[in-house]
C-alpha cells in the first residue's frame, strides 16, 4: 500500500518479476554483498523496510532488525556491536542520529553504505551525515512504491549535485515529460515517467486510478509509470525533484512548487524542518501555508521566518503564514504528514484560533 501522507492509501499490485527486478537493480548500483551486515530500523510493512529482508536473503548477507528508531542509542549500540556495514534510514532518523553529541568521532570502521528515500535530504542534512559517518557512502535515492525505486544519486555526484536524486536504476528509464508525450529540454520542469520491470500491474480493485498511472509503452505488453511528481533534468540527464503535481499551488494566478520554498526555510538558521502547502484562500485562490520544526535552543518567531522568506522570494511565494511545531506529525513510515497538518490548520480556522 501507498503511504497515504497525502491522500488514501492504495493497493499497489506487483508481480514476483515486478518484486526481484527491483530488488536485483538495487542490489547492483549499491553494490551488496554476502558479507554486509544490515541495519532494519524501518517498518517492514513500508516497502523500504521490506525490501531490506528481499536483497538480503538474495545476497546473502545478514539482516539486523530494530523496531523503530525511537532509541537513538540503542542504534549505535547495534552499529558497533553488530559491525554493521549497511545503514538505510529516511530523513528523521538521520536528522536525530546526526543531533548526537559524540557519533562523528565514535569509530564505526565497518560502516561502508549508507542509503535515504521516501524524501529528500537537504544540503545541511547531507553535510551533517557526512561529518557524522564519515567512512561510509551515501545514495540518495527516489522511488514510490508503484515501482519500488526509480532513481539514485551515486555518492560521487553529491558535492556536483546536491539537489539531484540522480538518474534512473539499472535496466530502467526515467524521464521528464513535456506534456506532449516527448522528452522536455534540461530546465524544464515536467512529470517523471518510469519505465522498467519493475512498474506496478496497476492499484488493487481501482481502474480508474491505474488508467491515470499507467500508459501505453514502448512495447504491446509494457506499461509507462507516470509518477505524479514534477521533476527537471540538467544538461547530463541528472533529475531534481520539484514538487508533487497534486500539491502545486496555484496563488494570485502563478505557480509555487513547495520544495522552493521549504529549501528557503531550510537554509534560515535554526530551522530543522519545513512543510510547505497551498490552502484555499478567497482572495487569492490559494495561500502559502508553511510548517517548520525549529533547532533545540532557536526561538525564531513564525514571522521573523517568514520575513526570513520575503528576502529571499518573490511576493506570492512567500507563506501568507508560518506555523512552529516542536515536531512535525509524521506517517508510520518516518514521512511527515501532510494531511494531518492540513486537517489541523482547518481545525484551527473553524475554531478562530
């Protein structure tokens, strides 16, 4: 099932072909071997997590599992005692790991990979990782669980491209679509398509939503994923995530992709994360609406970051509001919930408060 953080969860229906094509590529780009030890701390009902048991049984290397991440302590007990080689985590584990006096100087030899999806890392978050672990290697990656994973950074390109999410997984495609069926130009913001083994027969007793998905591919008997997600490519093919197409916002009669303006939040001192949606507005169609969690000891104010916003944007995108939460609310699977936020704020406004 989909995460749901945005919508109802859906029925994602794969084949074993589907399943051990996925498993098989990723194997391949991060190099697994018999002799890794890996670190589970991921739920194993999330398709991260599962496919951590997959590649491991294919390889043969060893599986250690930790129900949750909640004791941060308890992972680096595990890290050491259990010589383990391979770390997946996803944004929140890394940004508590990275918060632990002490971890960048505890050595940790057998570490060699580390890997993030489900969101984006932002450069003060690899930067961190970076200092905190530094004899391992980190992928970025980018997937949904319509076709598992769909693109991965190698860790040579993240000091060139920190905002990439790469380019497509061994024995697939990924591109940014210009509306009309063909391959936009570098620059160009699009949808992304995935073709490859690996994409989805479509979502469990739902036509309609698999229709949307799935179109015609290159060949009678394949179908082309299309993503949902609004991407760009650079000059050598690398993708960039921008946005969500469902959660575009569409204000005073132009464009705003949240990610540009969450990067803004993320780069003002203090701010340790950012959430960015449109809400429905009168005036304006839809407003701005930003969630941050702040760094322990920062005080910044709602409005002194979103003056923070309004030097560094232009006028309709910055936030017509800015809400602080000690901690975002987040899905079973570490992902930030953005429905939940948006349900809260509506809670608000109906109360007046």
């Amino acid at each position: 099932y989909t995460s749901g953080s945005t919508g109802r969860p859906k029925g994602v229906t794969l084949t074993h072909r589907n399943v051990t094509f996925a498993a098989d590529s990723i194997i391949e780009y991060l190099g697994m071997e018999a002799r890794d030890r890996v670190l589970c701390a991921l739920p194993l009902s999330f398709d991260y997590g599962l496919y951590q048991l997959l590649m491991s049984v294919r390889v043969g290397a060893a599986l250690v599992l930790e129900e949750g991440f909640s004791f941060p302590g308890r992972l680096v007990q595990l890290l050491e005692r259990e010589e383990i080689t391979v770390l997946p985590g996803v944004p929140t584990m890394f940004q508590v790991l990275t918060s632990l006096r002490g971890l960048a100087e505890r050595p940790l030899p057998h570490l060699r990979l580390l890997t993030n999806t489900g969101a984006a890392l932002d450069m003060g978050l690899i930067e961190a990782v970076l200092r905190t672990f530094p004899g391992a290697a980190l992928h970025s990656m980018y997937g949904l669980t319509e076709c598992k994973r769909a693109t991965h950074l190698p860790p040579s390109e993240l000091a060139v491209r920190p905002g990439s999410v790469g380019v497509a997984i061994p024995g697939t495609e990924a591109w940014v679509d210009d509306g009309e069926g063909g391959r936009a130009d570098p620059g160009v913001v699009g949808e992304l398509m995935v073709r490859g083994a690996h994409v989805m027969q479509g979502y469990w007793g739902d036509p309609d939503a698999t229709a949307a998905r799935l179109r015609p591919g290159r060949w009678p008997w394949e179908r082309t994923l299309a993503t949902g997600d609004l991407f760009r490519a650079d000059e050598d093919g690398y993708l960039y995530f921008v946005g969500r197409n469902d959660e575009l916002i569409k204000t005073r009669g132009e464009k705003v992709y949240p990610r540009e303006v969450e990067e803004v939040l993320l780069a003002i001192e203090g701010v340790r994360e950012a959430v960015v949606f449109g809400v429905p507005d009168k005036l304006l169609g839809e407003a701005v609406d930003a969630h941050v969690a702040l760094e322990d000891g920062c005080d910044s104010s709602a409005e002194q970051l979103r003056r923070g916003c309004a030097e560094r944007l232009e006028g309709h995108k910055v936030p017509a509001a800015v809400t602080v939460h000690e901690e975002l609310p987040r899905t079973s699977r570490g992902k930030v919930d953005r429905r939940l936020l948006a349900q809260l704020r509506s809670a608000r406004v109906k109360s007046g408060s």
